[in-house]
C-alpha cells in the first residue's frame, strides 16, 4: 500500500491507451484522474463555438481570459465544464481533436492550461493524463510513465472507439493520427515526448490490466 501522496503523469501519442490506462490506475489507487488532453480540446470547442481565429494569437489570449475550464466528479465520471455547461460529449470528434492539436501549439493557451493543471494538481494524489505532463506541466512529478505503440496499433483502436460514431474509415483515421503525431512531436513549444526519467512502456502487446499492474510495480516501489 502507498504510504505516499504521489503526483503520477502519463504522457504519450494519441490512441497509446492512456485513457483507460490512467483511469484503471487511479481507481486501483483511489486517486483523481485528470483527462489534460480534454482540456485542450475544451479550448478548441470553445474557438470553434465563438468563432475564434485558432492562429491569432491576441483573439487567443482574450478568449482564454474568458474561459472558466474545470473538472467536476458526478455519476457519469469526471465531466467538464465550460462555466455553468458540461462539454464532456461535445469535445469527442475528429474536428476538434485536429483543432485541438493546434491550438496547443500556442503559447497563450498553454499558458492558461498550465495554471489550470497545476492547481489541480497541488493536493498530488492524482494521475494526470496527457502528452507534456512529465516534462512541463510537472517536471517534479513523484513518478512519469511515456505510454507508447505502433502507428497501426493506436489507429485500430481510434477507429474501433469511433465507428459507431464516425464514418471514417481506418486508413483516414491513420493518417489523421500520423498527422496529429508529427503536428505533436514536431511542435518547438512543448514537443511530444517522454521526459528523461520516465518509465516507456510499449503497450502494443499488452492488455489494459498488464500495464497497469506494470505501473502499479513501480509505483509500490517508489511509495
């Protein structure tokens, strides 16, 4: 049992699995889990819905001025909210993925979230999910995972979570992730990639509980 409050961070691509990986593990250690890519995207929906021009920089900054993003904890699971609205089911799409990975490009944006997330983060006991959380957000977390697998991996699972909901087919899906990849990674404000001291994991061949239970070593360990 951890004795510890620990500050944990996922980070990794797009369809690596951090999602369900981060939620299982803060179940299995009663901590919060914090979905930072949904607040990306809480940012993209709101440019799209206030028509926002996403590469200005000034319209940006006022909108992130105005944005009130937060997390509440209901029956349905950690929901969020822009102001007095849950956006949780509106940010789930192909559309605001892509802007999404745009606009967290910007400096303005990452500014604001960067204060959102760590006064979130500041009680610890809490896995944050997200691709920049290990080396930005919280470059002193107690313990860094870098989730990662193939391209035709995390496609195949994008897709088999979008077709009840989406007509893309899996060659789009790919492309658009290979797409968000390099737009990720390429990026010269906060690239996609693990920190120094992160734990890679490859969960290409491993199911959901293995990997967790491969966190759960480490995390022991270091509580």
């Amino acid at each position: 049992m951890i004795m510890k409050k620990l500050l944990i961070t996922i980070d990794g691509p797009a369809g690596a699995g951090k999602t369900t990986v981060s939620r299982t593990l803060a179940d299995r250690l009663g901590y919060r889990y914090i979905d930072t890519g949904a607040l990306y995207r809480g940012v993209a929906y709101e440019v799209k819905s206030q028509g926002v021009n996403p590469k200005s920089e000034t319209e940006l900054a006022d909108l992130c001025r105005r944005l009130q993003l937060g997390f509440k904890t209901e029956a349905k699971g950690l929901r969020l909210y822009s102001g007095e609205t849950d956006i949780s089911d509106r940010i789930r799409t192909p559309e605001i993925s892509m802007l999404a990975s745009s606009v967290s490009a910007i400096a303005v944006v990452r500014e604001y979230l960067l204060d959102v997330q760590r006064d979130i983060g500041h009680r610890k006991e809490a896995v944050f999910e997200g691709r920049d959380m290990g080396t930005v957000v919280f470059p002193a977390a107690d313990v860094k995972f870098f989730l990662n697998a193939s391209l035709t991996t995390r496609a195949l699972r994008r897709y088999e979570e979008l077709k009840s909901e989406s007509d893309q087919s899996l060659d789009t899906v790919e492309k658009d992730m290979q797409r968000r990849d390099t737009n990720d990674s390429t990026r010269s404000l906060a690239p996609l990639k693990p920190a120094d001291d992160a734990i890679v994991i490859d969960s290409n061949d491993l199911s959901v509980q293995e990997v967790v239970d491969r966190m759960l070593s480490y995390i022991f360990a270091k509580g």
